[in-house]
C-alpha cells in the first residue's frame, strides 16, 4: 500500500523541514559572521603595521639623506 500523506502532514513535514533549515543557516551566518569580524581585526593589525614601517622607513630615508650630505659635504 503506497503512504499518501494528507495535506496536514505534507505541511507539517514541509515546516520541519524549513525550520530545521532556518537553524542550520542561523549557525552558518553565526560562523561567518565571527569570521568576519576575526578578518577585520587582522586587517586592522596589519594596517596598523604597515602604517608604522612606513612610518620607520621615512625615518630611515631621513638618517639616510643626513648620512649622504655629510659625505658630500666632506667630498667637495
């Protein structure tokens, strides 16, 4: 005998099924949420980074222009 579900039942199945998928999203949108925020920390650490060696390197591009004029200076 072939199951022939009632309306009631296929609706019911269908509504466990959605909501079971609700709650499957919920957490993936959960984890990728926390991903993000784990990137954009990164992302800011490594900005941080990058502005002070460059910042680091202007100084030494400053020690190095010192250093070149005065063996100029010395030179003629």
């Amino acid at each position: 005998m072939l199951f022939n579900p009632t309306p009631i039942e296929r609706l019911t199945s269908l509504t466990t099924q959605l909501i079971e998928k609700h709650a499957t999203e919920h957490d993936e949108l959960n984890v990728l949420r926390e991903e993000i925020a784990t990137l954009r920390m990164s992302a800011k650490a490594k900005d941080d980074e990058i502005v002070a060696l460059s910042n680091e390197l202007l100084e030494k591009d400053i020690e190095i222009e010192a250093i070149v004029s005065k063996i100029e200076s010395l030179l003629g």
